[in-house]
C-alpha cells in the first residue's frame, strides 16, 4: 500500500512490524503442536499461553478464561448459541441492539430459526442504546443480553457498564461484541462487570483470522466446535500458533500505548471534522459528536447521500482508502445500512455515509492529503439535489 494512505481501519488495521516480527519464527521455522509433549510441542504451548497471559492483561482478565477461536464472528457465535444451548429454545430470550455487526445480527436469526426469542434494542438518533431501553425490554426468560461496547459504522461507544448492571440486576448474563473496542478504548472486563467479550486480532493491528472469546470464571458454555479438546473443550482444533503468538504482542503494544494513542488519534479526527467545516458545509458527522471511538468519523453530505460509493470510488482512484457504512456490507453496497436505518434514517440517506477511520500508521501527512481531496472529489459529484433535515 506504498502511497496510499489508508484510512479504513475500521475495516482491518494493517499488521503491525513488531507483530509481524514476533510471528515471523512461527511462520518460516514451523511450529511444533501444541498439544505434542516433545521439544517443539512444549515450545509452542508456552507460546500460546504466553498469548494468552498478554491479551488477559489488556482485558484484566484470568489468562483460563480466555477462548482462542478463528474470528471475532466466531466468538460472537460461540457467545450466543453457546449460551443459548444450555436453555430449552422456548425458555430463551435474548436482548441484542438494533445496530450489532451481522455476527451478531445472523447469530440472532438462527436462534429466532431454532425457536428462541430476540427482542432488538432501539437506539437513539446518536447511536447509541440506553439503559432504560433494555429495562423496559427483560421478560423473565431474558437469560442474555448482548450490546457491542462500539459501533462498527458510526464509531458510537455504548455504555457497557450500566447495561451489564441492569442485566445481572435481572439474572440474565452480559456479552459485549468489542471487536471495534479492544485496543481503542481502556476496557476492563471486572470493573465493567462483562460476562462474555469478544475481539478480534485484525481490529488492533494483529492478524486476520484470530479472535477471542472472554468467558467468566464459573459461566457454562456449549461448544460448537467439536474434536480434540482444545481450548478447555470450548473450541477443539489445534490452536494457529503464530497467530496467537500474533495477537499476544498486538495486545501488548496496544496496552502500552492506549492513551497516548488514543489522543494522537483524537486530535487528528479533530482536526478533520473542523476543516470540513468551512470546507464542506454540507458535511455532517453521523454519530454522538463525543462518545466516539478515536479517530472514528462517519460523515454524510447533505443531498449527495446517493453518491457515496461514486465518492469512494473517486478517492480510491486519488490514493485514499475510506469505506462506506461498513466493509461487511460492501457486498451489499446499494442496500441501506442496517445501523443508520436504525437511528431513523431513511433509507435515501442511510445508503449515504462515508467512513473515514484513523490509525496507528496515519500522521498528519495523510490528513492533509485528505483534506485537499476530499472538497475536490465532493465537487466532482452530482449538484446536491435535496435538503434534508439533519437528524
Ligand atoms: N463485530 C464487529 C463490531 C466488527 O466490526 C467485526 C468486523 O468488522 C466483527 C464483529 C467480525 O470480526 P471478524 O472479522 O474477526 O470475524
């Protein structure tokens, strides 16, 4: 991605050299199995438990109540049917949101498909899900209550704290998708009282196809993947050693520098939101303007909301990576996004949103270059046609 300047991070965080580094033995020497009781096996156990001891401390969690699993999906899945296996399917009720990712959304329709019962949060034009919101919807077969702790399109940062309160006020667990979180926001899985979390190494500069699933001491979970044991029986398959080893150092970098991160990446959204300003005055942050992850911006353009994918594409064309709603529904490009429909857009303009996300790798360089695009490629599209509220 020499020249480019990426602004997606949202999306995946490039690997960072220093984890690439850590893995690199991994990769090119082999890795011996884990579960093997030779030299090499021995090896790779340490490795795998060393993983597992650094990503615990960026959650302050046990290092035994971590799930090594193949994705955030697959930790969002695990959560959800997991738990819901333990409960006759007509004696299940789980609370979600209206705007979780589709790991949790699809997770959501199989269980509805198996008999469960699913009750979706409203959220507020902010994006965001209030407590009382889920007070009002615990029925006495409520046994889980799963909100992401940030919201992939608009970045919005819900309040985890307060709504595992009222869900254990009820008896019914908390599970929070942090995949958007982890590494971004200071999160502690005690002092925020969450029973399942789940992450993922692509969101925080670790490698594709490793996620985790944080399990509470003591909560009981139904595996849905079978086999050799592995993972305390939980998710069986001999463990991707390198990209444990991967995601281990990827949490240990984002623990050092979270806060002096965090607001390097402040500033420098900061700085973006104020130039288009004066710059696009028809631009609008989509999203609470503060309960925001770091340098994670998703604007509209009054009365050019159908041409977000052209606008894209034109910056694209100039260098610059963003993404429109999110890089799951690219797929699905002219469909609306799910999130702002959500916040009462309608769904002219909730096609319409550009996400601009901030990372690790971005300097004030890759600002600038933006700036100067971004009016130009905004010019370059149809004249605004309509003026519609903001909301
Ligand atoms: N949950 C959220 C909030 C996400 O943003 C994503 C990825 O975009 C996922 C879950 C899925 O994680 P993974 O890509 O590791 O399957």
């Amino acid at each position: 991605m020499i020249g480019r300047v990426y602004l997606d991070n949202a999306a995946t965080t490039p690997v960072d050299p220093v984890v690439a580094e850590a893995m690199r033995p991994w990769l090119e020497g082999g890795s011996g199995n884990p579960s093997s009781l030779h030299a090499p096996g021995r090896l790779a156990r340490e490795a795998v438990e060393h993983a597992r001891r650094q990503v615990a401390a960026l959650l302050n969690a046990d290092p035994g109540e971590l799930v090594f699993t193949g994705s955030g999906t697959e930790a969002d899945n695990l959560a959800l049917i997991g738990i819901s296996e333990s409960f006759a399917p007509r004696e299940f009720h789980l609370v979600t949101s209206g705007i979780e990712h589709p790991a949790v959304l699809s997770t959501c329709d199989y269980l509805i498909r198996r008999g469960a019962e699913v009750t979706y949060l409203p959220v507020e034009a902010n994006g965001i899900v209030s407590p009382a919101s889920l007070q009002a919807a615990l029925r006495p077969m409520t046994r889980l209550v799963s909100v992401m702790a940030a919201n992939n399109v608009t970045g919005a940062v819900q309040p985890v704290a307060e709504l595992a309160r009222v869900a254990h006020e009820h008896g019914a667990l908390f599970h929070t998708d942090a995949v958007q979180a982890v590494g971004k926001l200071p999160l502690d899985v005690r002092i925020q009282s969450i029973d399942l979390l789940s992450l993922s190494a692509h969101k925080l500069y670790g490698p594709q196809g490793v996620g985790v699933l944080y399990l509470r001491e003591g909560v009981e979970l139904e595996p849905l993947v079978h086999g050799g044991g592995q993972e305390g029986g939980l998710r069986s398959g001999t463990e991707n050693v390198a990209g444990l080893v991967g995601l281990g150092k990827a949490a240990a970098l984002a623990l050092a520098s979270l806060a002096e991160e965090n607001a390097r990446l402040v500033r420098m959204g900061e700085r973006i939101l104020t130039d288009l300003a004066s710059s696009i005055p028809h631009a609008y942050l989509i999203g609470d303007r503060y309960r925001r992850l770091p340098g994670h911006l998703c604007v509209g353009f009054q009365g050019q909301e159908g041409e977000a994918i052209k606008l894209l594409l034109v910056l694209d064309e100039l260098g610059i990576s963003v993404s429109t709603g999110s890089a799951c529904s690219a797929h699905h490009s002219g469909e609306p996004s799910s999130v702002l429909l959500a916040m009462g857009f309608d769904p002219v303009r909730a096609r319409g949103s550009l996400r601009i996300t901030l990372g690790r790798f971005n300097t004030d360089a890759d600002v600038d270059r933006l700036l100067k695009a971004l009016p130009e490629a905004v010019e370059s599209l149809r004249p605004i046609t309509t003026h519609s509220p903001v909301t």
